[in-house]
C-alpha cells in the first residue's frame, strides 16, 4: 500500500512540475483605472488584460473593489477579497471568464447588427411561436 501511496504522490509532484514549467504565472496584479483594464504581470516577461466586466463576479464591482486584486498561490489565480471571487489565470487567458451557464448567458447578451434585424423580423412576424401543448 505503501509503494501505491509514494506512487501517487511522485506522479502528482511530476504533474505539479509539468505545470509549474509550462502555465503561465502571475508576477504582480493591479487595476488600471485609467483603462478600465485588470493589469497581469506575468513571470515570463508577458502582461495580460482584461476588463473586468467580462469576468464573473467583477462585472459590477466597483473601481476601489477591483484595486484590491491579489495572486493567488503561486501565481495561477487572482483573488478579490471583498468580492470573494476566484479567478484561473490559464482560464482567463484561454478566454474563460466564469463557469460555463454564465458564459452561455452572456453569450446570449450580444449585440449586433445582424442579431437586431432579425429580432425585428422576427417580431414583424408576431414573435417567436407559441409551443404545442402536449396532449
């Protein structure tokens, strides 16, 4: 039982090694007001950005709320303590920017030109159809 435990554990210290190796790191983490934009330092020379609307939990938050941005462990996530909200650093920069039914309803809020006009012909047709009751 022993040899499986020590097994494990050398498997999970690779993996821990592959990752450290490989996923990007945060180095410092700030909120620039005068873009608007969360500010990443990364370990390897990189910065990344983003506005905190897109982010679950950030959407709403005020400027001074933002400002308090902290890394999380070594460097793989941010943390907002006065919004207890976590975010994935990898996830952010792979464009995933909360969990996936609140990605789904943002999607769902966008704005277009194409997405107006047919909202407009659909309703010039009386709307979306009623659903048969089942019967």
């Amino acid at each position: 039982m022993a040899e499986l435990t020590d097994a494990v554990i050398d498997a999970a210290l690779e993996r821990g090694s592959t990752a450290h190796a490989s996923e990007p790191r945060a180095a410092a983490a700030r909120y620039d007001r005068s873009s608007g934009r969360v500010i990443v330092d990364l370990e390897n020379g990189c910065t990344f950005a983003f506005p905190p609307r897109l982010a679950q939990g950030l959407e709403t938050a005020s400027e001074d709320q933002l400002s308090g941005v902290e890394i999380l462990g070594q460097g793989y996530g941010l943390h907002w303590e006065a919004l207890d909200v976590d975010l994935s650093l990898p996830g952010l920069m792979a464009g995933i920017f909360g969990t996936k039914a609140w990605m789904a309803r943002r999607a769902g809020q966008t704005k277009s030109l194409a997405k107006a006009a047919a909202a407009r012909a659909n309703g010039a047709k009386g709307g979306r159809p009623r659903k048969a009751a089942n019967r």
